[in-house]
C-alpha cells in the first residue's frame, strides 16, 4: 500500500477516511457500525482513528 498517512491528523471524519482508502462513504459508515473501521466517537461524532487504518486495509485486503 504505497498510500501515505504521515500528515494527517489523529481522527478523520468518516468521509474522508472512505474517499482516502478508495469505499463509498455508505460502505465506510457500514464498516464503523459493524465494529470493522477503528473509530472512536466525541459527542455525536465518530470519527476514525488514523493510526489504526492502515491495519483495517490490510485486514480486508486479505479478505477479498
């Protein structure tokens, strides 16, 4: 995965997260429900947890 995440803050919204690893944003917010996207949530937010990405592409690459 030649994707760098050096840069980017320690959460990022849901969108940005699905628009960065190349899923709709339906299919990311389905990934957070289903407890596979590593997010964490502040107040009515989620967001997902930039350091833990990398690790949940992997995972589901294998998958594929």
């Amino acid at each position: 995965m030649g994707r760098s995440f050096a840069g980017l803050p320690l959460l990022i919204s849901v969108p940005r997260a699905a628009k960065l690893i190349g899923i709709s944003r339906a299919a990311a917010y389905r990934f957070a429900s289903a407890g596979q996207l590593p997010t964490k949530r502040l107040g009515h937010r989620i967001y997902v947890v930039t350091a833990k990405l990398r690790e949940f592409i992997m995972t589901e690459g294998e998958a594929a």
